[in-house]
C-alpha cells in the first residue's frame, strides 16, 4: 500500500510540475507574440507616418 501511494504522489508531483512548467512556457510565448504584434504595428504607423512626409515633400 505505502509504495503505491508513494508512485501515485510521485505522478501526481511530476505532472504538477510538467503542468507549471507548460504554463509558464505558453505565458511566455504569448507575452513574446504580443510584443511581436505591438513592434509590428509600431513599425507600420512609423513607416507609414514616415511615407506620408516624404509625401508631402516631395508634393510641396
């Protein structure tokens, strides 16, 4: 009985652990696409703000 219960608290810390430690890495990974998504929209609105000047320049 004792060593059954010892596997099934063994299995039992395992999976809390591998279930952390896939939290953690998705946390991570949504953290870096939102980052991503961020940069990419930042880039789009400079370059874009940037267009429209030389635009205008090139215009006026």
């Amino acid at each position: 009985m004792g060593s059954s219960r010892i596997g099934l608290w063994l299995n039992n810390s395992v999976y809390a652990v591998k279930k952390k430690t896939v939290w953690s890495v998705s946390h991570k990974c949504s953290i870096i696409l939102n980052l991503s998504q961020w940069i990419s929209k930042f880039l789009f609105i400079t370059s874009a703000v940037a267009f429209k000047l030389q635009f205008t320049k090139t215009v006026l």
